[in-house]
C-alpha cells in the first residue's frame, strides 16, 4: 500500500445541469463527416442522429468515470475502509453509486429509439425536434439523479479529509490528556516537522511526523489524535469511538504520556484511568504494547513522581520504575532514550520499513 490517500483520485462531482450543460454543448460541437452528394434531408438526419450519439457517449463516459474514480471499497486496507465508512457510510457509497451507474443503459436504450425515431421524419425541421425531444428525455434522467450527485460530491469532500498515512510504516501512536506535552513530544521524536492537520473524526488538529533513519530512510511515524485518545470513553461521541476502531488497525506500539504535576488540569488518578480504558481497547485483544512516558519531570517534584510510579506499581501497570522513561519533552532531556526504546522495538520486531 503506497502512501497516498485511496481518494485523491475521486473525481470533482459536477450537479445534474453541469452535467448536461457539458454533455450537450460538447456534442453539438461534434460534426458528423458527411459526403456531399447525399440529399440535404438525410444529411440533417445523419447530423442529428451524430449530435444524439455524441451526447449519449459523452454522458456515458462522464457517469463510469466518476464510478470509476470511487475506490473498491471492498478492497480498501481495513483502516481507510473503516473511514470511509465513519465519515460516508460505505453501504449508502454503493447505493448511490449503483443508482448512478443505472442510468448509462436509460441513455442507450434513448439514444436506440431516438436515432430509429429520427431515420422516419420527413422534414429537417422534425429531425431537429426529435433530438430536442431526446435531449429533454436524457435531462429528465439526469435531473432525477440530482440528490446522487450531490451526496456523491458531499462524499468526496469527506473523503479528501482522510489522512494521508503511511500503512506500510510502523506507527507510533501517542496517547494520554490533554496539555501533558504530547504534541511536542512528537515534534522531538521525529526528525521531520510535524504534518498538523485537521482530520475528519475531531475538530481538532492532528500531528503527524516520521523519523528517518540514518540513511535518510523513512523508518517509523508518530501520530497524536487529540480529541480521541486523549479522555475517557463516557465522554466520547460515537464517531471518535468509530474513529479509535480505525486508529487500532495501523496502532504498532502506544506511547502513554504522563504529566505528573498538576500542570495539565488532570490528576494522576484520571491519567491513570485514561491507561486503563486505552489499554482495554489495544492491548487485552490487539496486544499492541504500551510504553510509559513521564513528563515534565523538570517541574515535577520527586514526591509527585514517586506518587505516580508507587500508583502504576500497585495496579501493575509497571514492574518497576525502569519501565517507564522520563522525559522533559519540551528541552529534549531523554527523548533519546524514547527513541532508543523505540528503534529497538522495531528491531527486535523485524519490521519492514
């Protein structure tokens, strides 16, 4: 899987007149090849019946090339799947596209009769008012499709929010409460600038950035979701608790910041909490593992950080204090050894990069 988002290629969906207006006015601009020693009457025949099939070809090709332009949904990697399907709704994607796609053998089985209809008319005048005719009928098809062709539109909007990650990179995910320093935790971690973002499932910005090895190599991403995993699930609505379903399919390992001063408007007890529901959620059934992070250790006291580590150790959430890795994100102080845990993680995993 390439890095690209599976819906950039998602065609600008014109309204039901733009999609006439274009349709027709390209075919009158077609002019049918005609020898000049055919009667003047079967020369407009031929014209109209020419400006009838250019009309029907061109209608046609515009309607499958904005089928075409949607993705196989069925064949998405499951977390741009389940996406599409938080943001659009996958099942009504599909009705609305066969709705469309319904339309192309009206317009062929019009253009069959209006081009035999026009073969019988005994005068110019009739034959330019059988294709008027025709036009008015593929308009009438068309213009039912208006509300398709506006959720179709709505849908690719959505779907161009879609964040672009890299599902064949390992991610590193960050979690825990808001102000507790995860986004620039980020920014240390990863040797390019964060990629800040507004992603569909939060009103939120998401921070995004890759850390490249020493060869410049693409090794692993780190993404922080605030507005997701960043408060207990009683306070989720059901789109972000969508949304972590989403964020558990490309999850490799969870990084879990703490703060453990007062600093962040969050006590050690609710941080805590937040742990426990996260590890719930990826590590009972996905076994994707935690590391624990405790920052801001240079405005923390001992007896606060003796607090937390005394608390993680009677919930056995840590064998020891030598599991957890203290960081003052803010000036870098040991974000070296977060990386150090990390590359060896990746390591002893053998993952691809």
């Amino acid at each position: 899987m390439s890095k690209n988002v599976p819906f950039e290629k998602f065609y600008q969906i014109p309204s039901a007149q733009q999609l006439l207006d274009y349709s027709f006015s390209k075919a009158s601009s077609k002019s049918a090849s005609l020898p000049k020693t055919l009667p003047n009457l079967e020369k407009v025949k031929r014209k109209e019946m020419k400006r009838i099939e250019n009309s029907t070809d061109i209608l046609s090709k515009k309607i499958k090339g904005i089928i075409k332009s949607v993705p196989n949904l069925d064949s998405l990697p499951e977390f741009y799947r389940r996406l599409s399907h938080l943001l659009v709704n996958n099942d009504d994607l599909r009705k609305n596209l066969g709705r469309l796609n319904g339309t192309v053998p009206i317009i062929q089985r019009l253009e069959r009769d209006y081009k035999r209809k026009v073969t019988y008319q005994k005068t110019a005048k009739q034959c330019s008012a059988t294709r008027v005719e025709f036009f008015g009928r593929c308009s009438s098809v068309i213009r039912k499709q208006a509300k398709t062709l506006e959720f179709l539109e709505k849908c690719r909007i959505d779907l161009m929010q879609v964040p672009r990650v890299d599902l064949i990179l390992p991610s590193v995910v960050v979690a825990g409460y808001p102000n507790v320093g995860k986004s620039t935790l980020v920014g240390k971690i990863s040797s390019a600038q964060p990629q800040i973002s507004e992603y569909p499932f939060t009103t939120k910005q998401i921070y995004l950035g890759i850390y490249y090895d020493q060869y410049g190599s693409r090794y692993f991403q780190v993404i922080d979701t605030p507005g997701i995993l960043d408060r207990p699930m009683s306070q989720r609505n059901q789109i972000e608790k969508q949304a972590i379903l989403a964020l558990n399919t490309i999850a490799t390992v969870i990084i879990f910041v703490f703060d453990p001063t007062a600093a962040s408007g969050y006590d050690v007890t609710s941080q805590i909490k937040l742990l426990e529901e996260i590890q719930q959620i990826f590590t009972e059934d996905l076994e994707i593992p935690i590391k624990i992070i405790i920052n801001k250790i240079d405005f923390a006291s001992q007896d606060e950080i003796n607090l937390l580590l005394n608390k993680l150790t009677e919930m056995k959430m840590i064998n020891n204090e030598k599991d957890v890795i203290r960081t003052n994100a803010k000036d870098g102080e040991n974000v070296e050894d977060i990386l150090k845990y990390l590359l060896k993680f990746f390591k002893n995993r053998d993952f691809r990069r």
